[in-house]
C-alpha cells in the first residue's frame, strides 16, 4: 500500500484533497452555524444559482478583463524596465536597490491613494494589479539577464555578433525561462493587486459581489464565487506554466 | 622578408597585459613583453603553469582583449577586435546556446559572421559530417556528453571556414580517452586543411602530440621561455605516442615547465614544512 502511493503520489493527493472536502462537508453540515461556513456539496450546487445572480456575469467578465490587461501591462512594463535596469552594471548598481525598497513597502497602505488617483472604476483596479505584478516581473528579467554565462557572450561576440543579435539571440533566449516563473509570480501579484482594489471599493467586479454575499450572510453564493475565482486563477496560472514549458523545453 | 611576412599568420610584438588598474590589491601582471610569430598551416600549443597568462594571449592574439601594449597583426591587418572572418574560436567551457539545437547553433554562428543565408544549412551539413556528428544535428547541447559537446563546437568553428582556428583548452574537461580521441581526429583534421590552429593546454602529451611547435611559457608575468619543434607529419598515429621520440620530448618539455610551476605555485602559497603524521608517532613501535 505505501509502495503503491509512493510511486503515484498523484493517488496520495486525490486522497488528501477528498479528505479535506469531506471533513469540511461533515463540519458544514452538523457542527458549524450555517450563517459562517456552507457545505462543498452545497456550493457546487448553488454554482448556477451564483450565475443566475443579477449582474454576477457581468461582474466576472470585468474582473476577467481587468485581470488581463493590468497582466499584459505587468508584462510589458516589468520587462522593459527589467531590461533597463539588468542590462548594464550602473543600471542594475543603481536602481536595483530602489525597486527592492519599493517591493518592500506593503502596497495596500496607498490603496487609497490609487482610488483618488484613478477613480472607483475599472482603471483604479488596474493600476493596483499592474503595481503588484510588476515588481517580480522586473526581478525575473533582471535575473535572467545577469545570469547568463559570460563564455556565451564571449562566443557570440568571437563570431562578430553585433550588440543587436547579441540582445536579440543571446541575453533573450537566455532570460525566457526566468522570464516565465516571474510571469507567475506577476500573475499572483495580478491577482492580488485587482480583487484587494476590488474589496476595498467597488461598483462592480466580483469584489463587489464578494463583499455583498458576506453582508447578507450568504455563504453558499459566496464560496460558489470564491470557487470560481480560484478556477480562474488556477487556469490562468496554468497557461504561463503550459507557455514556461514549451519556450524552456532546451533545459532538460 | 616578404616571403617571412607572407608566411605568417598571426604576429604578435611586445605584448604585455594587465588585469585591473595599477593601484588596485587586485592588479595583475598576466603577460609581460610576449613576442610570437604563427607560422601558416602550423599547429602551435601554448603551454605553461596556470595563471601565467596563455589563455590571455589566447584571446590577445582573437582580438577578445585589447592587450595594454603591443600589437597583434593578422595576415596584414591589425587586431583591434574580433575578426569573424579570419579567426574563429573553441573554448574549453561548454560555449554552445543550450536553446538552440546544434543545427541552430551552427546557422546562428554563421549569421553573426554574415554567411549567405542559402550557404548556411549546407556548410552545416558538411562540417557535421567532419566530425561526425551529423546525426545530432536536431539535438539540444543538453542531451549530448561533454566530447560530443566539444565536437559540435569544433564543427561550429569548422563552419565559420576561417583560416585561423583559435583553441583555448578544448579537450580540458574531458576523460582521458576521450581527449586522446578527439586529439586524433584533430590531427586528421590538421592534415587536410590548412588551418592554422594555436591550441592552449594543460597537458605535456597533448601539446607533443599535436603540436609542431610548442610555446611554453614562464610563470607569471608569462612570457615565452623556449619554443621547441615536434618534428612528425600529420595526421599522427597512436604508434607516434608511445614511441621514444614523443617520451624524449614530453621530458624535455617537463624539464622546461617543472621549475615554471614551482614559482608559480609559490606565488600562490607554498609548503612549509612536511606534514608530520601524528597517529604513526603516537602508534606503538614496530
């Protein structure tokens, strides 16, 4: 029996995952106010309820949207100042240690700060994700590109590789993989920064949503929502994982 | 004097290099006023103590460092860079892209140095086959041992189609019998081109067995201390290994390099006193 989980440890987590639900199904269900907790049973039935809830579709299309563009824009602005900042030793000497500081501060103390800035709607949500998610992304870029073997510069200039396809074929390919579980991190930070903007003021986005359920005592519909969130997350997750795998299929 | 000139592949004059500025704990004197001519066709090793800055005279000679005197001159030109189209070079490390197959290697290597884009799949091809590896072409450097590794780099390098080969210890973190291999197909190699090739080792029986002539160096600051002629046409056999002329020149060439590399070990700390073994002391006598 030890021997057969060990070698499919796959088995062992299924079982894990089962015993948590169950525990959490007897708890919900004969020991715990149903004010606070509702059983995973419940939940899952109540899914279609939590779609047929006015405006809850149209809540998770513009978390959904938001999500994505304050990633792509985590993306974008983490590479290129990751770029700027690794590229060159005074670059990296000089403005590495500001954007550890900046990582440092707990962001969520000048949520309030983005709201004045940028308003109660959409963008504000966006501005917070993509101040989240930037952060790893730099320190990924810059990491990928100081770590790249210096014998694979020498060789590439030997040949007479210019600056450009040095950048181009030698420090890109090299920071890719890097690049990748930055992108991951982002993405939690993404996630992160969208729906705390979300909870802290909301006229619509799932945060509204989250907030209302627990006001009116609703758990079922709440952990439906929070379910569905979670899905989104993993998928989301799952795609960068599924792009980091195939761009560093070299490294073996 | 022409004809000397004409003779020539790469020149070096009064060379001296130094790491780091002249007031820094960590300045270096590597080289210190190295002249050398590369006669064409030749296979010259340079051989020394480590640290006594072959390697640096290595990449003085490519045009990957600009030396703090002296002048470098390949064919008629001077060296004040890399020169893609007359040298190419072979490290020891592994300097192949991990993420690009050995095919890709080969056609990235030759679009830095500006090959044709319709030559390049072709001249690929061929230098696998030289070293036969054309097999792995489709491989990742990752799924392939250290000597294949090397080979693919010689058949990169092969590509590039210069006249001068540049080799900075390349069977230097090979097993032994792989060395010997490669060292071999080298030879081979070196008797149907007309490559000249400058190769830096470690190893006494890898400089005789390759080299027509051998530069060993002096401890540090290096400079040349003797060159000395190995007489024997390539490709050369492994009979030419054991016979008594290659033994006769691997102890004059050790003769030359032992007292180098013990003043160079001494610069980097030396024994003061032979280790006593105390438990044999305090064991009971015999």
């Amino acid at each position: 029996m030890k021997r057969y989980l060990l070698r499919h440890p796959g088995v062992a987590r299924l079982g894990v995952i089962l015993l948590m639900l169950i525990g959490w199904e007897i708890a919900a269900r004969w020991f715990i106010d149903p004010m606070f907790i509702s059983p995973p049973s419940r939940v899952l039935m109540a899914l279609g309820s939590v779609f047929a809830t006015p405006n809850v579709p149209a809540a998770l299309r513009l978390t959904f949207f938001e999500l994505a563009v304050a990633f792509a824009l985590a993306v974008i602005i983490g590479v290129v100042l990751g770029l700027a900042v690794g590229l060159s030793k005074f670059g990296n000497k000089t403005f590495m240690p500001i954007v550890l500081l900046l990582y440092g501060i707990p962001q969520i103390t000048i949520l309030p700060i983005f709201i004045l800035y940028f308003g109660i709607g959409p963008a504000a949500k966006i501005a917070f994700g993509v101040t989240h998610g930037m952060f790893p992304i730099i320190m990924a870029v810059v990491a990928g590109v100081q770590n790249i073997k210096p014998i694979l510069l020498t060789s590439a200039r030997s040949m007479g590789a210019s600056n450009w396809q040095i950048l181009r074929h030698v420090v890109y390919p090299n920071m890719i993989p890097s690049l990748f579980s930055g992108m991951r991190l982002g993405m939690t930070g993404v996630l992160l920064g969208v729906l705390l903007a979300e909870l802290y003021v909301s006229t619509g986005g799932i945060g509204y949503f989250t907030s209302m359920f627990t006001q009116n005592f609703d758990p079922t519909k709440l952990l439906g929502l929070v379910g569905i969130l979670a899905a989104m997350a993993i998928a989301l997750n799952e795609l960068v994982r599924r792009g980091e795998t195939h761009f560093a299929r070299w490294r073996d | 004097m022409t004809q000397a000139a004409t003779n020539t592949a790469i020149s070096v004059r009064n060379v001296s290099h130094s790491f780091g500025e002249a007031d820094e704990a960590r300045h270096v004197k590597a080289l210190l006023d190295t002249s050398l001519d590369v006669t064409r066709g030749e296979l010259l090793c340079l051989i020394g103590p480590s640290g006594c800055g072959k390697s640096t005279l290595l990449n003085v000679m490519g045009g990957l460092i600009a030396p703090t005197t002296g002048t470098v001159m390949v064919g008629d030109k001077p060296v004040h860079g890399p020169m893609p189209n007359d040298i190419a070079f072979i490290f020891q490390e592994n300097a192949l892209f991990p993420w690009s197959t050995i095919h890709e290697n080969m056609i990235l290597g030759m679009s830095f140095q500006g090959v044709p884009k319709a030559e390049r799949a072709d001249r690929a091809q061929r230098a696998l086959e030289a070293v036969g590896l054309d097999e792995f072409a489709g491989h990742y450097p990752s799924q392939l041992s250290g000597g294949m590794r090397q080979r693919a780099a010689l058949a990169r390098a092969l590509s590039l189609e210069t006249n001068i080969l540049l080799m900075d210890e390349p069977f230097g973190a090979l097993d032994e019998q792989t060395r010997m291999v490669l060292g071999e197909d080298l030879s081979v190699l070196l008797s149907r081109s007309k490559k000249t090739i400058v190769f830096v080792t470690h190893s006494l029986g890898e400089a005789v067995f390759l080299a027509d002539r051998v530069a060993v160096f002096s401890a540090r600051p290096g400079t040349i201390k003797e060159i000395i002629t190995v007489d024997e046409p390539h490709p050369r056999k492994s009979a030419f290994m054991t016979s008594a002329r290659f033994h006769q020149q691997r102890d004059q060439l050790y003769d030359l390099l032992h007292d180098e590399i013990r003043k160079s070990m001494a610069q980097s700390g030396k024994p003061k006193r032979a280790y006593e073994d105390q438990s044999s002391r305090a064991g009971p006598a015999a």
